[in-house]
C-alpha cells in the first residue's frame, strides 16, 4: 500500500506543479510600467477549470500526505 500512496503522491505533484504554472498572473503590463492596473476580473471558461483543477489537486495532495504519513 505504501508504494501506491508513494505512486500516487509523486502523480499529483507533477499535476498540481503543472496546473499552478498554467494559472494567468495577475500583474499586467501597466504594473510593469508603474501603473495600477487594478480591475475586476472574474474567471471563464478554462481558466475556471484549471482554477477548480488546482483546488481539487490540492486537496487530494493533502489527504495524500496525510495518508501517507498515517502510513508509516
């Protein structure tokens, strides 16, 4: 059991590495220059699901580490 909670932890960290770096920043190109920039963005479409993606991830890689450490 142990190899596959080790398997399993190893999977969603690649996927949670991988969903954090394809989450859009939030600094634009006028934060850059000095300006504020500030409006309110609301999340659409893919940029919902990778964000959903992220926290589903997360929990999971939590719940895992638990497990794993309960484990041993």
């Amino acid at each position: 059991m142990n190899t596959f909670f080790m398997s399993s932890q190893l999977f969603v960290s690649i996927v949670l590495v991988t969903l954090v770096l394809l989450q859009p920043g939030t600094e634009g190109k006028s934060s850059f220059m000095g300006g504020s920039g500030e409006t309110y963005h609301t999340r659409k479409g893919v940029e919902k699901l990778l964000y959903y993606l992220t926290i589903f991830f997360l929990i999971l890689f939590i719940f895992n580490s638990v497990a794993l450490l309960l484990e041993l």
